[in-house]
C-alpha cells in the first residue's frame, strides 16, 4: 500500500501492530489531508455495493472512447468497448495511476494537464515520471482564483510547444496582435541607478550635499578644517561595477578609488591627488551594500592634505572599518601641459614601430 501510493518503497512488517506503526510513520513525514467521502473506494469496503452498482450500469449504453484512453484499472491503454463488468472492477480495484502514466511517458507524452479542482495527480505524475523528463501542469488550484491560474497553465503549456487557441480565449476582449521587435530582448543599463538617499534632503541630517553620484553626504569637522564624505556603494545602485570582477568577486577598480579622491580634493579645493596607496581591495557583496567613508585632513603649511578611504558593511554597525586606500592631496602642484598645436613636439625624436 505504502508504495503503491508513494513510490518504490520496501516495508517489511511481521505482524499488525507493526504494519500500523510503519504506516503512521511513514505519512507523519508527510503532508496529508483526510479525503471527505462517504466510501473507500478501492478497497474491500466496497464490496457491499457492487451488486446495486452493477444494476444501474446494466441500464446505461457503452461506446467505444473517441479519444485514446489510459485505464487506470490496467495501467495500459483501454481498447474497445469497456462494458458494466469493467467499471465494478474499476471501483474496487487498485488504481494503477502511475503504470498508466508511464505508459503515456512510453508513448512520447511529454506534457500533461490535470483537469480538476486542485493540483493533486499533477504532483503524483511528477514523481512517477523521470526528473526533468515531463511537465505536469493543473488547470486550477485550491484557493486561487480560476481564471488567472487557468490562463497562467495556458501559457506554461504553449511556452513547452502545445498548441493553444488564443484566438478563442481572447475573443471579445478587445486583444489583437502585434508585431515583435526585431532585436532580441536584451537590457544592458550603463548610467548609475540613482540612490534611495537622493530622494530626501541630507541637511536636514546636518549634513552637506554632494553632486558625485557614488558619494551622498559631506560634513565639515568642528575645531579643524578637515572634511568627512559618505556614501553606499552596492551592484544594485551601479550595476556596472560588477563589470570589474577578478576571479568571481566583483572590486571597486583602483581608477573608481582614485575618482573618489578626486572629488575628495575638489570638496576642500585641492587640485591634485600627489599620492595615492592601495592598501587593501574593495569588494563589493554579492547581496547588500558598503557604507563608504572618505576623510581629509586639515592643510600643513603648503595646503598638503591627508586623506584615507574606509568602508564596513551596511547594516552592521558593530563591523570595524576596513581601510583601502591612503594619500594626499596638493595645491597647484600640477605640471602645465604644453600647446600640442605643432606635431611633432620641439626635441621629439620618431621610433620605429615595426
């Protein structure tokens, strides 16, 4: 009974105490829902009706199935005309549900569609088929709304080749169709998403507004001309970091450091990043995002600033921060290009390039 309800297992029982307790441990691993019937059909219960059931099918005429039938009392397919004798064996007999589906598996059946009030034999055909083999689909479901989920099996049948008339579906509705583009479905987004941050106003929080996408708030430090920038950095808010990605983890490229320090100069009117070291990578999760931290110094006697760049996961406030980078930043230290209006350049000396 256990396998031929819940596939190929073995229970080797000696007496009726221990089949009962075999039984009961076997379904409380699983979910199971009382049937409300007035009969176990099936099963020798029956046996008291067949007779009165025999009477009435004796009255009803019997022909031949304009369609191929599957018997569920043989497990193969039904052939001819299946009389009064048939359909008493058929309600006291096992039912051979899983022969009869991999006899339309045989047969080539690869899709299947249950036409009832739930999902029930859409889950017993795919656990007597082979994995990835067949797809089962209900027409409705227990509790969902029956138009929608008998669209939604339409449309998983005709995305796995079936044959559906739209036309009858969506007649008088109004739908029509249209030609599909010419290019194939594919989004690739290069501009950074905007931040959630940008929708409120950060000096409402004492903080100072920045026009860097990658950096959200700016605060100057009391006692001492230093500044702080903070910012939220994820694959999410811009998707086109994860385009930088050395072996399977996606980092930060040291370009997108040295742009940070940039800014950094820009916000306390330096023009030159003078150095700039490396100290560790930035790697961005997978899932969630890096609160990042900047912060410059007060100017030495020649405007020379210190500045360091920190990150720590977001959300956890109890991380310590991870130091990347470290530099400084100078005034006018920056070397005047030369007019390139004649070419070649005054002492330029031409190389072979062969």
């Amino acid at each position: 009974s256990i396998a031929a309800i819940n596939g190929p297992r073995s229970v080797v029982v000696s007496g009726a105490e221990e089949a009962v307790a075999a039984i009961e441990a076997h379904f409380a691993e699983r979910r199971t829902t009382r049937l409300r019937v007035s009969h176990a059909f099936h099963s020798p219960l029956m046996d008291p009706m067949l007779e009165d059931f025999r009477e009435v099918l004796d009255g009803l005429t019997y022909n031949a199935p304009s369609i191929p039938l599957v018997s569920n009392l043989t497990g193969a397919l039904a052939e001819g005309v299946q009389g009064p004798d048939y359909w008493v064996r058929h309600v006291r007999e096992a039912v051979r549900f899983a022969d009869g589906v991999r006899t339309l598996h045989e047969a080539g059946v690869r899709r299947y569609l249950e036409l009832g009030p739930d999902a029930v034999l859409t889950a017993l055909t795919a656990n007597a088929l082979p994995d990835g083999e067949a797809e089962a689909i209900p027409a409705l479901r227990r509790n969902r709304a029956e138009e929608h989920t008998f669209v939604d099996a339409l449309a998983r049948l005709h995305v796995r080749g079936a044959t559906v008339d739209w036309a009858a579906l969506l007649a008088g509705t109004g739908a029509r169709r249209v030609d599909l583009p010419t290019y194939a479905f594919q989004r690739s987004r290069f501009w950074p998403a905007p931040l959630a941050a940008r929708g409120g106003d950060v000096r409402s929080a004492g903080l100072g507004a920045t026009t860097h996408p990658m950096l959200g708030a700016a605060v100057e430090l009391a006692d001492e001309d230093g500044l702080v920038l903070t910012g939220r950095l994820s694959t999410g808010a811009f998707p086109w970091l994860s385009d930088h990605v050395v072996q399977g983890t996606v980092l930060v490229p040291g370009a997108g450091l040295l742009e940070l320090a940039l800014r950094a100069a820009a916000e306390v009117g330096c023009d030159l990043v003078e150095e700039l070291t490396l100290a560790a990578p930035l790697v961005l999760p997978e899932h969630g995002a890096l609160q990042l931290q900047l912060r410059v110094g007060t100017p030495d006697a020649t405007g020379r600033r210190d500045l360091t760049i920190h990150s720590r996961p977001d959300g956890d406030p109890e991380a310590g921060w991870v130091q990347h980078a470290s530099g400084a930043l100078a005034v006018g230290g920056g070397v005047e290009a030369e007019a390139f209006d004649v070419w070649p350049p005054a002492g330029a000396e031409a190389l072979p390039v062969d």
